[in-house]
C-alpha cells in the first residue's frame, strides 16, 4: 500500500489555498495536518477557547472522515495553546470529543500562526 493524500485544499483568509493536505494516509496511519478553528469561511470563528476547541475538533473529523476514520480511531493527539490559561477550558470541551478511550496526547503553549487559541493535529490507526 502507498502513501495516499486526501482531502481537497481548503482556502484560508482571504481565499489563498492552503499548501497541504488535509490527511495524509501511510499504511493503516492516518495522519491529519494542524487544524485550527477555521470556519467554511476561511476565517478564525467566533468566540473563546470552547468554541474555537469545538471547532478544529470538528475540522480534525472531517479530516478523517476523508480516510474513513472517526476520533475513535485516534491514537496520538498533539494539541498547542496560545494562552496556558486556557488549558482547564480546553480540557472540558476536548472529554467531550474523547468520552471513552482516549488517544496519547501532548499538549504545550506556543504562538500560533495565525489568530487562532488552538491547534490540534492526530495520528489515527485503522487496519
């Protein structure tokens, strides 16, 4: 089995398309690039860290829906925060998409490229 690239390039702010792949699958590993809170619109969506987490969580689902995956399947989170002080908030709206078995997950603070208070990218296992 190759390695497959899946999923159209999406556009970002101001409709420029963005320079990677949605998923990418290599064997049974899926992995899915940074997703951020990106609405359809290209643009950050509204609100604080629980709708921006609720948010490029459903981005990181669609993402797998593309390599026929769902969360469930997911074996490695890495998550990075704009502000530390967000994490316990991010943790509440996170269980939510974990409610059973929950994937290895790294979480840290970093500046992210954008305006954005999340970045979350996973690995998935599907045989």
């Amino acid at each position: 089995m190759g390695i497959e690239f899946l999923g159209a390039t999406r556009p970002g702010a101001g409709g420029q398309p963005l320079p990677f792949s949605p998923a990418v699958r290599a064997g049974p590993f899926v992995f899915v690039s940074g997703q951020i809170a990106m609405g359809d619109n290209g643009e950050i969506v509204a609100g604080g860290i629980e709708a921006q987490t609720r948010q490029a969580l459903a981005n990181v689902e669609r993402a797998l829906k593309f390599a026929g995956c769902s969360l469930a399947d997911v074996v490695k989170a890495t998550v990075w925060l704009d502000d530390t002080r967000d994490f316990w908030s991010f943790n509440r709206v996170y269980a939510e998409f974990f409610p059973g078995d929950k994937p290895a997950r790294s979480t840290t603070q970093a500046k992210l490229m954008v305006d954005a208070k999340i970045e979350v990218e996973v690995i998935a296992y599907k045989a």
